[in-house]
C-alpha cells in the first residue's frame, strides 16, 4: 500500500448527495415496508444508486419494470423519476395499494407539459433517450412531443414554423448542457415558449456548483455515483470540462491507490441520489491510501423538504441521509 509523505487533504463539496426528491422517495419504501410489510413492489428502480436498491431489496422492495409483474393486492410504488399516466391507471385499475414517489419538480414538469399540450403547443423535451424521467414525462401526451439529446436533434425537427412550440427540460440535466440545445431551439424556432421556472432542479444546480467551486482547488475529484445516475454523470463530466482528473465511484472497492499517489489534494462530491453513509465509507478508503485530513468547503445549505403522501406513518426520514 502506497504510504503519502507530505501532508493531503480530502476536500467535500457542499452540497452533495441526497435532494429533498430521493430523500423523500427512498423514505416512502422505507415507511411502506414497516407499515404493510414486505414484499413492496416499486417500478423502475427507486433512485438511480446501486447501494440504495440493495439496501432496499435486501429489506424486501422488488424493484419490476412491467405491473404484469405485481401481484393482485399488492402494494406498489412509482419511483422518483415518475411514470405516464397510462401506467397510474393500470394500476389504479388493478386495484393496488399506490404510492407515487414522483419528485414533485418532476411533477411540476409533467403539469406544465399538460398544459402546453391542452394550449395547442407543440413540445420539445430536452433530455436523454430511455432515462425514465423523459419516458414518464414524453408519456404525459399522446402527440405533438418530440425529444432532443444535442444540437443536430434541433436541426433535424420537422414542425411546421406556425405550429406554436414550447420546451421542457428533463431536470437532472445542467444549464450548462442545455445552454448550446436551447439556443439552437430560439435560433430555429425565434417564437418558441420556454417553460415559466427553470426545469432543471435546485438541487442538479447546487451540486453542480459546489463542482465549479471545488475543481480549481484540487487535482482530482471523486464522484459518487452510480453509473445509471444522471447527475451523477452530470458531475463527472462537468469536472472532467473543469481541467480535473475525476472518476466516478459507487463501492470503495473501485478505487485505486495509482489515483491517488502524488496527489496532495483531492475532492470529492456525490450525486443526488448517493447516500452520504456510502460517500464516508469512501472517504475512509481513501484514507487509508495516505494519511489525508477532511475539508469540508462552503456551500449551499439546502432546507427543502417534500411531504410524504397520504397513507404512511410519518415517523422517519430515510435511513442512509
């Protein structure tokens, strides 16, 4: 094991890890297993974190992507990153005990594409392919919705130029991603709507800053993260852009003692939807590659908090923040 000789420091973005949505979702499985017992059965993965699901498989969630899957009497809960409303009916129809742990600003997204949609709007999402995110949020309409991931997507949209259009953004992408896709959007489409509020969460920007805050003062990053989190690669690329060696972890075991060796300071942050008792354990395995001290920087101290829905015993919030 490579011993450090001069003095090393691990410094901690803030904020980091768990939003007020993952916190809120992973707590409403948590409840839903004390309250009704296991087995619960949960739609998509619950969060984007392999540490979260196991933890939570372990105690019992079944994580499916099909209600044929469910069986009758079942209770059933939505993820955070939300599910068309197809979905909700079938399985309102199928007569489950439901639970949406939707995060309410994805939510918002969802009402505000409605109601561009009811307004005759014609609506871009910005966002990628397959995200569930995008699929619950496209699956809103029936029509008249088209999805973008980079600028030649722009260039390649057919929509008649009297055609009234609108954007929406999936919200665990950066304004600094977005930035180059809206403004060929305007360029194409100079009458195009854009949505009331930013889309892109309060919580994707903080950490996305802390990011911008940290990098220059490092030289190298470590992300938690796991490899299907948005943000979480959001946050890799955005230090990688930043000039900062950065690899994304989500077990201790994948670090590597060669990352490490000459590097006097370090940073590390972790995606919205890594728990903060995985971030110690890798910053315990950090430690042992050299003796290092722990930082933490100033940032953005985040207070929101979602309500939970109606049906479960508020008695905690999730055990891993």
């Amino acid at each position: 094991m490579t011993q450090m000789t001069e003095p090393a420091e691990i410094l901690l973005a803030q904020p980091r890890g768990f939003c007020a949505g993952v916190d809120r979702a992973i707590t409403i499985v948590n409840q839903a297993l004390e309250q009704f017992g296991a087995p619960i059965y949960v739609r998509h993965e619950i969060v984007h974190n392999q540490y979260v699901v196991t933890d939570l498989r372990n105690r019992g969630a079944i994580f499916i992507d099909d209600l044929s899957e469910v069986p009758e009497g079942a209770t059933l809960i939505f993820s955070a990153h939300g599910v068309p409303p197809s979905i909700k009916a079938e399985a309102t129809q199928r007569g489950f005990r439901i639970f949406d742990a939707t995060c309410p600003l994805v939510t918002k997204v969802h009402v505000e594409v409605s109601k561009m949609y009811q307004q005759g709007y014609y609506i871009v999402m910005i966002g990628h392919k397959g995200h569930p995110e995008v699929e619950g949020t496209m699956g809103q309409v029936k029509d008249r919705i088209s999805l973008v991931e980079k600028v030649e997507d722009v260039l390649n949209l057919q929509i008649p130029l009297d055609q009234p259009i609108a954007y929406v953004t999936q919200t665990t992408l950066s304004i600094d991603e977005t930035a180059d896709i809206v403004t060929a959007l305007k360029n194409k489409f100079p009458q195009i709507a854009q949505p009331k509020k930013q889309d892109i969460c309060y919580a994707t920007q903080n950490r996305q800053d802390a990011v911008k805050f940290m990098a220059p003062q490092v030289q190298l990053v470590i992300v938690v993260g796991s490899p299907n989190s948005s943000n979480s690669n959001r946050l890799w690329e955005l230090s990688e852009k930043l000039g900062v060696k950065t690899f994304m972890v989500d077990h201790p075991d994948q670090l590597k003692a060669e990352w490490f060796q000459g590097i006097k300071r370090v940073g590390l942050t972790a995606g919205a939807s890594a728990p903060e008792v995985l971030a110690q354990s890798i910053i315990e395995k950090i430690k042992e590659f050299g003796p290092r001290t722990v930082k933490p920087l100033d940032g953005v101290t985040e207070k929101t908090i979602f309500q939970l829905p109606k049906g479960l015993n508020v008695t905690a919030m999730s055990k891993m923040s």
